[in-house]
C-alpha cells in the first residue's frame, strides 16, 4: 500500500470538499453511533426497491442503485486518482471489493424479487455468524452470539421455499455479503476508508453497466421514477456504506459481524413506523434478546 499522502483518506477527502470537519466528526462519534445510522438504512432502500421492481425490473433497479451511488462517490473521492496512485495489492484489493458489491447488489434484488425479504435476510445472517465465530475469544463472547441468534431467529419468519432459483440468489447474496464484511473492513483497516469505497463504487459500476442498464432505461423518461430510484441509492449504498467505513475502521471484524444481528430489530422498528406493522410479543422477545447479545459482547483485542 502506498503512502496515505499518495491515496486520499476519509478525513482528507473531506478537506478536499470543503468540510474539513467531517474526518472529525467521524473520530469523535463512536462507531457504534455510524452502525446504528447504518443499520436503519439497510432496509429503507430495499424496501422501496422491491416497489419499482414492476417499473424499471430487477436488475435494471440494482444498475440504478450503483449507479446513484458512484455518481455520488466520484467527485468527493476521485476514484480514478485512488486507483492510480495504489499499488498492486491495493488495486486488487479494490477490484475485488467492487466485484463484491457489484454482484451482491444484483443477487440481492434478484432474490428478493422471488422469495420474502425476512427469508432472505435469514440466509444473509447466517454467514455473518461464521464471521463471527472466527473472532471469538472467549466465553462470553460465545453466549452473546448464541443469545443475538436466538432472537434473530424469532424476528425472522424463515419460511423454506421450494424455488430453488431464488434460493440459489439467497445464499449468494449471503456468500458475497460475507466477503463484503471481509473486503470491506480490509479497506477500512487500510487507511483508504471512503475514498476506497468509492473506488470500489465505480468499479461496482462498470461491472453492472451491461448487465441492468437496458432495463433501467424507463425511468429515464419518468422523473419521479428516476428520482425515486435516486433515493433508493442513497438510501442503500451511499449512506449505510459510509457508515458501515467509518464503523468498520474502529471495529474488530468480529464485532461488527455480531452487531449486524440488530439488523432484524431495525427492520422490526422500520415495520411499525412506516408500514404499521405491531411487532407480536414473539418478536418482542426477539428484539429483547438481541439487543442483550449485542450488549454482552465485549471485543476482542486484535
């Protein structure tokens, strides 16, 4: 990796914009504040994508949703400049990182369009466990896990489908959310932090280019669509992956993977606030345990 002089940070880029005090912003917060800004936001954007899956189609809504967020990304991270001054190692780092975010958008969506959203977030989380489980050092850390899994598992109504397709997507989407926590807080750790993901962002774009754009084309010629689809990508991939950086740069991997289980709650809290959903006294225990297992982890020093 070369030197942070030569690869813009988050605080440097923020000096680059004009905001100067954005990097200390991001240092005096802490970052279980930026997961829980996160964490409400994961499930805003899919939820007002699936409705305009009718309108723009599956991936053509997965293009937009990149595409938003690298047009975002690129002037205040100048990935062209990132990419150029790294060094090989970083360069792969990052192209693996926006083949990760590319892919997992679209097997994201893909399954959600066949399969109910809590069974595809059920799948998702299993593989933030094994995560996890790699981190674990102790006792207590291991009881915390167990407890945040149990209260998933009574927030998420995991109904088996029988469309293999859909649950082919699923898993995939699970699979690649793994190596988002992996590659994602690697780039964190690395110093180059938003300016990598912005990067990452851009090659997540020439990587979905051909694949949805045909069918994002109507919205082209509908300007509510295309702003709705706009704030679908802010929502789900400008300001839930800033915060997950500025997470991920303080935050061991294990102990991010392990917060990610308050994700059920956040969804749980979106329900009843925007759709009326009254979460049942089940649920309600759910949410109680996994707020304790959160609670009760303490990290590992890495």
């Amino acid at each position: 990796m070369k030197s942070q002089a030569q690869v813009p940070t988050a605080s440097q880029v923020a000096g680059d914009t004009g905001r100067p005090a954005l990097g200390g912003l991001a240092n005096a917060l802490p970052p279980h504040v930026w997961f829980g800004v996160s964490a409400i936001f994961h499930y805003l954007g899919p939820a007002f994508a699936v409705l305009l899956f009718a309108q723009v189609g599956v991936l053509g809504m997965a293009w937009l949703r990149i595409a938003t967020a690298a047009l975002i990304f690129a002037p205040l991270t100048r990935p062209w400049t990132v990419f150029a001054r790294a060094d090989r190692s970083a360069r792969l780092l990052l192209l693996a990182f926006g083949a990760c975010l590319a892919v997992m958008n679209c097997s994201f969506y893909l399954a959600l369009d066949r399969l109910p959203i809590s069974l595809v977030a059920a799948v998702e989380f299993v593989g933030t466990i094994g995560v996890a489980l790699v981190g674990l050092r102790s006792r207590r850390n291991l009881a915390a896990l167990a407890i945040a899994v149990a209260g998933t598992l009574l927030l998420v109504d995991i109904k088996w489908s029988s469309d293999p397709v859909g649950l082919f997507w699923a898993f995939l989407n699970g699979a690649l959310f793994v190596g988002y926590i992996v590659l994602g807080h690697r780039v964190a750790q690395t110093g180059i932090g938003i300016a990598g993901l912005g990067t990452a962002m851009a090659i997540a774009f020439l990587v979905v280019l051909p694949i949805g754009f045909s069918e994002a084309l109507p919205a082209f010629s509908a300007p509510q669509l295309l702003i709705a689809a706009i704030g679908v990508g802010v929502c789900s991939s400008v300001i839930p992956y800033i915060c997950d950086q500025l997470a991920m740069a303080r935050l061991p991997r294990a102990s991010f993977a392990l917060m990610l289980s308050l994700l059920p709650l956040t969804a749980t809290l979106i329900g009843v606030i925007v759709l009326r959903q009254v979460p049942s006294l089940t649920d309600c225990l759910g949410i109680a345990l996994v707020v304790a297992g959160v609670a009760m982890h303490k990290p590992a020093p890495e």
